[in-house]
C-alpha cells in the first residue's frame, strides 16, 4: 500500500503545492497501517477492526510517537471529527490499493483541495478520480501478486 500511498501523495504534491500536509507522515502511515494484523491474525484474511488500536498501541510501545502512530487506529476511521488530510490520503490509498471506492471519503478529500485550491468541488472530483481511476487499475495485479504469497501463521 505505500506505493500506491507515494502516487497519490506525488499527484497531490502537483496538483496542490499550496496543500500543507506532512508527506513523510501519510506513506509512514501507509506503511504501517494494519500492523496490528501481526496481533490479531484472524484479520489478515478476513474482516475485523481489533488489528486497528492494537496496531497504535504496539507502535507506541516501541517508541513511535502518537502522532505517527495514530495512523494505525485512524485508517478506517476517516469519518471521525478532527480528522487530518493526512489520515484522509491514507484510509484513501488504503480503499484504492484494492480499487474499492468510498464515495464519503473521496468526498472529503475533495473538500479538503477545494479548501486549498481555487478549483470548485466538481473540478476536484474529476481530477481525482481520474487519478484513483488510473491507481485503481492495478488492483488486481496487487491482490494477485498478495495471494501468491499466502500466509503461513
């Protein structure tokens, strides 16, 4: 998920160098978003959300400041108030790794450009869509290359 976190943080980096936000922090929180699976192993095949706090607490028991950690608790918590771009683009590459669409979160990604550029919402949207369009498309090659290698726990 971190590459396809790096194309999307690339494509924000053009498309909006006015956008304050903290790109070391999304593809660190790419990286280690579903850390907490290690903990909770029944989640890395199947649905749960206990892999999410126990992945923030098992960073920060290692030293890794809240502010970093946090990503592991916040990725499926997008909705939530106070909710920073960085945790939007995220839980956003996170969805588009596998080509799933979440009209709510791309919703609130596009408001947050649209706060930060001169582009109307509409424009916003197609402009990302196109992108998560283009991400998306190597979805299947991503989930087939992940079943390749199965899991031995």
């Amino acid at each position: 998920m971190h590459d396809v976190a790096r194309q999307l943080v690339d494509w924000v980096e053009r498309q909006h160098p006015e956008l304050a936000f903290d790109r070391a922090a999304v593809l660190y929180g790419a990286a280690t978003h579903d850390i907490g699976k290690i903990l909770h192993t029944a989640e890395l095949s199947g649905p749960g959300a206990e892999h999410e706090e126990a992945g923030r607490e098992l960073l920060a028991e290692h030293g890794v400041p809240a502010e970093l950690a946090r990503f592991a608790a916040t990725h499926a918590s997008w909705s939530e108030p106070g909710v920073g771009i960085e945790d939007l683009l995220v839980s956003l590459a996170d969805k588009v790794w596998k080509n799933k669409r979440v009209s709510d979160l791309e919703d609130r990604v596009v408001a947050e450009l649209s706060r930060a550029g001169a582009r109307p919402a509409w424009e916003e949207y197609m402009h990302l869509d196109e992108v998560l369009v283009r991400i998306g498309d190597g979805a299947d090659e991503r989930l087939a290359y992940q079943m390749s290698h199965p899991l031995r726990y």
